[in-house]
C-alpha cells in the first residue's frame, strides 16, 4: 500500500506545481476558483511553494521513515507550506491604493 500512496502523493504534488506554474505564467486560475482570486499571479506563486513544501514535508518526513534526522527539513517543509497557503490568502484580497500593478 506504501507504494500506491507515495505515488499518489507524488501525482497530487505535481499537478498543484504545474497549477502554479501556469497561474504565474499565464494566470490562469482552476474554474472553482476563478470567482474569489484577485492576484492569479500571486495565487500560482503560493500554489507552487505550498506544492514545493507539501513535497519536502511528505517526503523527507512520514514517508520517508522514523528517520529522525531528517525532521528539521520536514518542518521546514511545512513551513514553506504555509507560506505558500498564506499567498493564496492574500491572493483573494485587492492589492493597496495608489500602488499601479506591475505587468
């Protein structure tokens, strides 16, 4: 069983990366989202370090085995993680007055 959900792990984290990548290059924004996101590009950029962190924490941590040497790169992974989470919320807030967006 292992195998099949370090491969769907694996599968899962890709698929958010390449949602990133694709808001940050084209801003593109999965449809169930597209209502509530104002900065796509800063919602892609959350989504690929949240997908990069996700990765880091599931792989070097409880999949990889009681290693516990590893622990300080997990948590920094879920570190990361967060961060990219914290971008998606502020990607669904205007950005502040008076500043003209950059293209």
């Amino acid at each position: 069983m292992h195998p099949y959900l370090v491969g769907f792990a694996a599968l899962a984290m890709t698929g958010a990366a390449l949602m990133g990548v694709a808001g940050i290059v084209t801003g593109w924004v999965p449809p169930w989202l597209r209502p509530r996101v104002v900065r796509p590009k800063l919602w892609g950029y959350g989504s690929l370090v949240g997908a990069v962190g996700m990765s880091l924490y599931m792989f070097l941590g409880p999949f990889r085995g009681p290693d516990l040497s590893m622990a300080p790169f997990a948590m920094t992974g879920m570190a990361l993680f967060i961060a990219g989470l914290v971008l998606q919320v502020a990607s669904r807030r205007p950005g502040r007055p008076g500043i003209p967006a950059r293209r």
